[in-house]
C-alpha cells in the first residue's frame, strides 16, 4: 500500500511539472490526450461502412461523423471563458465520465440525425476535458517546460489518432459496428480513472478579478493580432486535416486501390511518425523559433499533398505521413504559442483557440465533402492546399514581442 501511495504522488507531481521524471510526466500527459481524444477521429476508419449501413452520400456520412467538431468548438470557447472558475480536475473528471454516455448510445443510432446529435454531444464532453487540460498545462508549467508538455499532449492526440482507427477497424470487422462504440466508451472511463489517480485538484493560477468580464477578456485576446493570426492558424490546420483522413478514406477503398476494411485501419500505421515528430516540436519552437517551426512544418504537408493523387498505394500513404507529420507538428507549435503569446488568461486563449481549432475542422467537413461530392478528389486536394497557404500567410504574423 505505501508503494502504491507514492507511486500515485510520483504521478501526480509528474502532471503538474514539480517531478525530475520528465519521461513519466510526459507519458502521463499523453496517455491522458489519447484517453481524452481517442473516439475523435476513430470513427473515420469505418467511414465506408457506416456509410452502407446508414445508406447516406460520402459527404453525408463524414459531415456525420466530424459533427463532433461542432461540440468541440462550442465547449472549447465555453470553457475558455469560463474556466477561471472551473475546477480543473473535477472538471476533466466529469467530462470523460459523461463522454461514456454518447459513445454507448452511437451503438444504437437509429438513423443519421440521431448520430450526428450524439457525435455533438461527445464533441463537448471530450472538448471540454481537452481544453481545461491545456489550460491545466500552461498554468503548472514551467515557460522552459511547457513546449515539451504541450508537445506530449499534441503526440497523445497523435496517438489516438493511429490505435483509434486501428482499433476501430479491427472491432468493426470482428464483432460489428455496436461493439466499437462500447469498447470506446470503456477508454473513457479509463480516462477519467487515470485523471482522477493523476491530476491534483489546484486553484486557476490565472483568476481573474470579480470585475472583469469573460467576454472582455476574449475581446483583448481577439484585438492582440498575434493571438488572431493563431486562431486562424488553428482553423486552417484542422481544415487540411479533416479534408485529407476524412475523404481519403473513400479513395482508399474504391478501385484502383480497393482496400478492404482491415486493410484500411492498418493504413493508419502512416501516423506512427506522426508519434515521434511531434514530441520534437517544443525543441524545434525553442531552437529556431515557432515561425520557422510551423513554415516547414505546413511545407511537409504540402509536399504530400500531390503524393495522394496517384494511383499507387505506397506513394498515396507517403502522401498521408507527409500530411500528417506536417499538420500535428504545426498544431504542437501553435498550441504552445497561444499560452505564450496570450500571457494572462491563457485559459480564455486556450479555449478560443480550441473553438477556432475545431470550427475549421466542420468547415472543412461541409467545403471539402462538396468538393469531393461534385469535382472528386483532385478538387478536394486542391482545397486542401489552398488551407496551407492561408496558414502559411498568417503565420507571418507570430511575431516574438520583444
């Protein structure tokens, strides 16, 4: 029992920076993103079948499926004008508990209006943890260890992205569409138990005074053109994220390439040096500055994109790990400008940060899925590249305040 003890005050000094084991505090950080995100994007390796199964148009399934986004965006903006008062760990705690309950009822969707409210309602359960997370970040961390906290955070997400499908596909093939969404929403239970072992219940180091308005806080933070040129970064990261492993999907398993659906979720092995490349997003931010970080980062992305319009599968799935490492390592490198930039009330940045995030990731969803509905892939790709260069554009803009 002692052992047991100081194992779990090992942990919980880990989550909140005081410990000397970096390894064990950036397993923690992202074990708890890969809990917290995991039923996010899963969904889009079964995309084909869910499609079939509801008798619905490509763009009518995956506008379904990334209907989460919306919630997101909601609960993201929500909890960053709020989340001076919102207890940190109770907080998590009770939105992973709570995202158990949409994730089960998806088993039982009867049709496509009923799933998309459900995929709403995890969108804010799972939004609402995300963001007191970073926000829980940026106040416990230290400046000089915070990249590496948020890059943790950013690779569980990365995590969750490549074992969610897997997993996803796997259980669709074997035991059928309900059984993966009950095994999803036991992950969320186990998040909500590590967050309850790991993170200690701390006041907001960034309260605000009793006289000062969320909605003035947000205000400030939109009039700072450092902190607007992030926003929109966000939003057009998610946008060319969403428009590739989203539509990708339907190229995939259609001929020339014709996958099946194991075949399929195994292709998501092209996030696995997504892992490892996103952890080196805070030494990358801190050596040559964000800027360059996230130039050359939307520039990788941008080289796979001409990759995923030819008709040979190893080169499309080049194509994807190009795309992928380039989106998450631009995403880890914008997520740690904000708390940086925003300086006080960097849950409020956070948040809307989040909101905007998400916001690009549905946009995406609806102008892509049209393109992809009406001119093909080619015209969805196109889309795609116009998201990175508006990126590249306002990440001129993340100037260094001297």
């Amino acid at each position: 029992m002692t052992d047991l003890s100081a194992r779990m005050q090992l942990t919980r000094m880990a989550m909140s920076g005081h410990s000397p084991g970096i390894v064990l505090r950036s397993l923690v950080i992202g074990l708890t993103a890969f809990l917290t995100v995991v039923d996010l994007f899963a969904t889009q390796a079964i995309l084909p079948s869910l499609t079939r199964h509801y008798g619905v148009t490509p763009a009518a399934m995956g506008f379904a499926v990334n209907a989460s986004t919306f919630g997101m965006a909601i609960a993201s903006l929500a909890v960053g004008l709020f989340s001076p008062r919102i207890d940190r760990r109770v907080g998590i705690l009770l939105s992973l508990t709570l995202l158990a309950i949409p994730t089960s009822l998806l088993a039982w969707a009867p049709n496509l209006v009923v799933f998309t409210g459900l995929r709403i309602i995890q969108g804010l359960c799972m939004a609402s943890a995300f963001a007191l997370t970073l926000a829980y970040l940026g106040e416990q961390c230290s400046a000089m260890d915070a990249g590496g906290a948020f890059a943790a955070y950013i690779t569980g997400n990365v995590a969750s992205n490549l074992v969610g499908r897997l997993m996803s596909a796997a259980l669709v093939d074997s035991l059928g569409l309900a059984w993966n969404f009950y095994v999803f929403a036991a992950l969320n239970l186990a998040g909500a138990v590590l967050v309850y072992f790991t993170i200690v219940r701390v006041e907001p180091m960034q309260a605000m005074a009793p006289t000062t308005s969320p909605l003035e806080v947000a205000s400030a933070h939109w009039r700072n053109p450092r902190l607007r040129a992030a926003y929109g970064l966000g939003f057009c990261i998610l946008f060319a994220f969403i428009g590739t492993f989203t539509f990708v999907n339907f190229v995939l398993v259609r001929p020339p390439l014709s996958l099946g659906m194991m075949d399929l979720g195994l292709v998501y092995l092209v996030f696995l040096p997504s892992i490892v490349t996103t952890l080196l997003a805070g030494r990358a931010v801190a050596r040559i500055g964000t800027r360059p970080t996230i130039w050359a980062a939307l520039c990788v992305a941008a080289i796979g994109l001409p990759l995923m319009l030819t008709v040979h599968l190893a080169t499309v799935l080049a194509g994807m790990v190009l795309v992928g490492v380039g989106t998450f390592f631009a995403q880890a490198a914008a997520t740690g400008f904000v708390g940086q930039a925003a300086g006080q009330n960097r849950g409020v940045a956070s948040g809307t940060y989040l909101a905007c995030y998400f916001c690009g990731g549905l946009a995406g969803t609806a102008v892509l899925g049209r393109l992809f509905d009406s001119s093909g892939w080619p015209a969805c790709v196109a889309g795609i590249g116009a998201a990175l260069a508006i990126a590249a554009l306002l990440t001129s803009a993340l100037k260094r305040e001297f």
